[in-house]
C-alpha cells in the first residue's frame, strides 16, 4: 500500500480567471490501454475558491460520509480510509499555503505571462 496517495484537479475558469479547484483524492491513476486517464477514486474530495491572483480560498476537504460508506460496505480497506484522509489533509494544506504544485502548473498554462 502506498504512504501517499494521489489527487486529480480540476480548475474551473471563465476565460483565463480561476473561479474554483477541486481534487479528487485518488489511491492511483494512470492512463489506460484506450489512452483515457483513470483514478481509484478515495471518495474524499478537497475544494477551494480561487481569486482573481489564483490564491485559494480556504480550502475543504468534504464527502467524508462517502469514504466512511465505502469503509463500511468493504469497497475500500481500512488502509484505504487512512490514505485518503492523509491524502486530503495534505492537499488541503498545499492549497492554504498555496504550494500545490498541480495549482501552479495549471495556472503557469493558462496565464503563462503571470
């Protein structure tokens, strides 16, 4: 089992402002035989407002009563449940600090003058 699990972002823009980013916490991803990404979805999902200079918002790590279901119906294995909560405390705080290296990448691409 790995010690450190994955997230996917999404950035939602209205031309190049940031509105919103959202991660989905993540066990693995990859890119399939068909060439289209995948993720083993860890349920937890972080979320936080972007400003106009593209620092986050506060961020949340919400859909716990998700994990805690998948955890409880056996989808996912105890191992699991503590991956995706260090996981998402983790983005969450690169997302305070404002150090998620997804964040900048995406930024760097849609605003590479800034």
């Amino acid at each position: 089992m790995p010690t450190q699990g994955y997230a996917a972002l999404l950035v939602i823009l209205t031309g190049e402002t940031p509105l919103f980013a959202y991660a989905d916490v993540c066990a693995a991803t990859g890119i399939g035989e068909d060439g289209m990404p995948w993720l083993d979805d860890l349920y937890l999902d972080v979320r936080a407002t972007l400003n106009v200079d593209w620092t986050p918002g506060v961020p949340e790590i919400i859909d716990a009563d998700e994990l805690d279901a998948a955890l409880h119906s056996g989808q996912i294995t105890l191992e699991q449940h503590a991956l995706a909560w260090v996981t998402a405390r983790d983005v969450a705080g690169q997302c305070a600090r404002n150090t998620h290296p997804l964040l900048e990448a995406v930024r760097s691409f849609v605003s590479p003058a800034s």
